[in-house]
C-alpha cells in the first residue's frame, strides 16, 4: 500500500448500500456509526457499525475489519423491516474486488444470518447482521 488512509469501513459500505438498488439513501434513512432517533428521521433506516476483526496480516497490507448492519423498520412491520434486512444481506454478502473510496475490497460475506433483536421503545422492529470484510490499501 501506499500509506495513504482509508475509510472506516462503515463509511464505505454507506457508500456502497447507497449506490446500489436497495432505494437506502446516505443521510436519509442510510447512516454509519450513530442510528438516529427522534422526529426529524425516519422511523426506518439502516446503520453500519464498525465492530473489529481480526488482526492485520503480518506481512501485508490485508486488512479483515467487521462490521454490523442494524435495521430499524418502522413501527409494527415486522415482514418488511425483515425484506429490509435481506435486501440489505443479499447487496453485500458476496461483493468480491470492489473499489469503494479508494481501498480495494477483496470480499465482503455474511458472518451471521439475519438476527432479530426485538423491538425498540417505539415498537420498531430491530435487526442485525455481521460481515466479514478482507480489504487493502
């Protein structure tokens, strides 16, 4: 590599969900490290957490980071915010040699199946899924 900085992953898989045919929106309802609440947002959106990995290669520029995708579906739909979540898994699940702001993902795959976490205090529907990521510089 060439010691320039990437992104945090979570950074780049907004970038990536935002592009793709998933109809999530950067800043809409398509957010990386914070999942917003209150009146001013949608009830439904999708967040990337970064959540660690596992070490760096000794050797070289291979980097394994993991993420989790949280989706919040709106109150009471609990089918759709599932739909959600598929659409979601199945868009990232399986990208292999992707460029995405610069860092080169050598692949992306689902470490967890789709994971209901219950509802909020708003009766949201919460889900989760982890990805295993192999990028570099």
């Amino acid at each position: 590599g060439d010691g320039k900085d990437m992104n945090a992953p979570s950074v780049d898989m907004v970038t990536l969900l935002g592009a793709s045919s998933t109809g999530l929106t950067a800043g809409t309802d398509l957010f990386y490290s914070l999942e917003p609440d209150g009146a001013s947002v949608l009830d439904k959106v999708v967040t990337v957490f970064d959540t660690g990995g596992l070490e760096p290669a000794t050797y070289a520029t291979l980097l394994s980071p993991n993420i989790q995708v949280r989706i919040r579906g709106d109150a009471g739909e609990f089918t759709e915010s599932f739909t959600l979540a598929e659409t979601v898994r199945n868009t990232l699940h399986g990208v292999k040699n992707t460029t995405v702001g610069g860092t080169r993902y050598i692949s992306i795959i689902a470490s967890t199946e789709i994971n209901f976490l219950g509802y909020d205090d708003n009766n949201r529907p919460l889900w989760s899924i982890n990805f295993r990521i192999m990028r570099t510089a």
